[in-house]
C-alpha cells in the first residue's frame, strides 16, 4: 500500500513538472508571436527551442508542443473575454500568411547562382585538362564533346533547362583563368566580407542590430593593419581616389557589398521592443550562457570535460567539467552609485550630541557624479582588481592615471616612467 501511494505521489510530481515545462514554452511561443510583425510565431522558432532542451527534456517534441500551444491560446483567449457583448455572426477572414517564407525566394536565387558558376568552373577544369591531354597525344577533342559535358555537368548539379551555358564561355577560359568568378572582377574583400556578414547577423539576433554607419566601422576597423586594407589602399591610389583623411571603406563600397549580400542582408526601420527579463531570463537561455562560457573555458585550457559529472564542486546540478586553473578565469559584477551623498542614511546608528531642540548637522557633498564600481575576482576567491568608472566632461589626466597631486612627496621617477 506504501509503495502504491508513493508511486501515485511520484507520477503526480512527474505530471506537475512536465506541465510546468509546457506551460514556460507556451508562454515563450506567444511572446514570439505577439512580438512578431504578422502576429504569428517566427518561422524556425519552434525547431530552436526544441534544439536548446532536447538534452534536459527529451520528451518534448513538435506535436506534443504545438498540441499544448493551441490549448494555451484558447485558454488565454477565453480569459480575456470580459465583455457580456455576443460576437458578431459574420467572422472576419483569418488573417493567416500563406506562401514560401519571407527570404527564401532570395536565397533560392542566390544558390541557383551560385550551382550555375560551379557547374562552369567545373565544366572549364574538365575542358581545359581533357585539350591539354589530346594535345600531347596529337589529337582533338570530337565533335559535340563539349555540350555533351554541359549538358552532363547541368544535369548533374540540378540547373533548371531554361538556363543555358555557353560552350563559347568555356572555350574562352585559360590555362591562368579557368575559375569564373561573375559579371566583373573579385572584390578585395571578398575574404573578409563573410565574417563581417556572420557579425552583422549575430549583432542583430540577440537585438543589439547596427547601424548602417556601425558596421561600416566595424568593417573598416576588421581590415586596419592588414594586408586587405595595404591593397585596398594601392587600388584606390593607382585610380587617384584615396584620401588620408577620409576611411578605407565608403558608401560606395557599402552600395555594392549589400548587393553581393542581398540574400542574407536587408536594411529597415528598427521596432521598438520590451526590455522584459522575465521572458528573457529562462532556464534554457542561462544554460546556453554558461554552456558556451565552459566551451570557452575548455578551449583555452583553463578547463576540461569529463565523460561523468565532477565531484569537484558541491551541488545538485553536477557539471561535467573540470576547473583546472581557477586563478586564470576571474569574475566580475557593476555597482552603480554617485558621489553625491543626498538623502543618505545613519552610519551604523550613530548618535552626535547637541543642544535641546537642535538638530546636529553633518558634512556632506551634494556634488551630482555618477560613477560605476566594477570588482574583480579570481574564481579561487581572491580579489584581483577594482575597476572605477567615473563619468565626466572634461578630460582629467591626474583622474584617469590615480596620481594624487595634492601629495608632499611626489615621485618624479614614477610620473616619468608613467609618461614614456
């Protein structure tokens, strides 16, 4: 009887956990669509909250989670009807987007373009290595066999039948030049332009998206002192068109990048959203934080990963890694405050004596200035360093280097190595 009672309290507990679990997904799900411009949740939302839990609920898949969004809709939906008011009879048509999803028609194109221009690097390679070989055996290549490669290559890689390539364009390729690159030369940053695409679209996903200026910078600042920027400049110099005062990159290079980048990268007007910590502070999004903090940790040697959850730290929620300098990984957090000491309380509950009937006055500071502490701690527990950012107008030197200059006994020595 014990044992049945327990496994009911058991199943009961099981049950409860895994509604809670439904319930902050669903609650994750509408905040997605209620923040999405068509109302709807994002297309792919559902697939990465699956990816981000699939090893702490591997219990949770698509149906089960669509299932219990539509419950959760109908519900919020029947509690926010207050109104005694009878609906009307004639229903408004549902306002659902049908069709392919905003962005794809684009990246289709792209990749069609991109098949076309290695099909015909790839059909130049062959034609080039088959005329060298013939050539030293002292024969030709026969008649057709250059469009029956085309036509072979075009099949192979997918290429609709409306898109023809040209043997003219294959026959026109040299042994220097056999890769096609497009209509017109390869840009100088062509090996650069991914990573500033990757950076643009990581900026923009966790909300913090830059302005067209910003990522201009942001790419004139990922090519200083490289050998990118010394072409770029030669180029610009041979055309008479570099100017030290002016940046690198300009608009103009700006214009063309976002054409070869269209598929990917668009630029609008912002929308405004609400900075709420509760949506965002979920179980799922902390854990990632700290699973790529580990990955990090492990990358440059500070930790390891076992293949069981290690003893080394106290706890219920093991971890699986190990800290193997804890001296190397510090710790920091931000107190803000202000100098001004206005509406400050009593230092432990001291009491100043004073005449009956007045009130015993102490010195304070109303200067109004902002500063931000920040205190640095090595994971071993020791303190390592306090940060103090003091807000400003003017620039104070003796501020910003910590040298009092009301001291007797100045160091001379110590200001100058600090000058050099």
């Amino acid at each position: 009887m014990l044992n049945l009672c327990l496994r009911k309290s058991l199943r009961a507990d099981k049950k409860a956990y895994r509604n809670k679990v439904i319930e902050r997904l669903c609650a994750e799900m509408d905040y997605a669509a209620r923040s999405s411009p068509n109302g709807n949740v994002p297309y792919g939302f559902i697939k990465k909250i699956l990816e981000e839990i699939k090893d702490e609920e591997p219990w949770v898949n698509r149906n089960l989670i669509s299932f219990a969004y539509r419950k959760y809709c109908a519900r919020m939906k029947k509690s926010s009807i207050q109104s005694p008011i009878q609906s009307s009879p004639i229903t408004s048509p549902s306002t659902r987007q049908v069709g392919r999803p905003k962005g794809s028609t684009n990246m289709r194109k792209h990749h069609l373009k991109e098949v076309v221009l290695a099909a015909k690097n790839e059909i130049a390679t062959i034609y080039l290595n088959e005329k060298e070989k013939r050539k030293k055996e002292g024969l030709t290549l026969p008649n057709g066999w250059l469009n029956n490669k085309i036509a072979e290559i075009s099949v192979k890689r997918g290429i609709p039948m409306d898109i023809s390539i040209s043997a003219a364009t294959i026959r026109s390729r040299k042994k220097d030049k056999i890769v096609l690159q497009g209509g017109g030369p390869e840009s100088l940053m062509a090996s650069v332009e991914p990573h500033l695409v990757e950076l643009i679209c990581a900026m923009a996903e966790f909300r913090r998206c830059l302005t067209t200026s910003e990522a201009l910078s942001l790419g004139n600042d990922l090519i200083r002192g490289t050998p990118t920027e010394e072409n770029i400049i030669k180029w610009k110099k041979a055309r008479n068109e570099y100017k030290e005062d002016m940046p690198v990159l300009g608009r103009k290079w700006w214009k063309l990048f976002k054409n070869r980048w269209s598929h990917r990268l668009v630029t609008k007007r912002g929308q405004k959203f609400a900075l709420d910590r509760s949506n965002a502070l979920t179980y799922s999004n902390v854990k990632k934080m700290y699973d790529d903090v580990y990955e990090c940790m492990v990358e440059c040697g500070a930790a390891r990963k076992l293949p069981e959850p290690s003893d080394q730290f106290v706890g219920d929620m093991k971890t699986k890694y190990e800290l193997l300098h804890p001296a190397m990984c510090l710790v920091v957090d931000e107190v803000g405050s202000n100098i001004s000491q206005r509406g400050d309380g009593h230092v432990t509950g001291t009491k100043y004596c004073c005449e009956h009937g007045t009130i015993p006055y102490n010195k304070a500071s109303h200067n109004d200035r902002h500063f931000t502490l920040l205190g640095f701690t090595a994971l071993t527990g020791e303190p390592v360093l306090c940060v103090v950012i003091i807000s400003g107008i003017l620039k104070a030197f003796e501020v910003e280097m910590g040298i009092d200059i009301d001291r007797q006994h100045l160091d001379v020595k110590l200001i100058r190595i600090i000058l050099r």
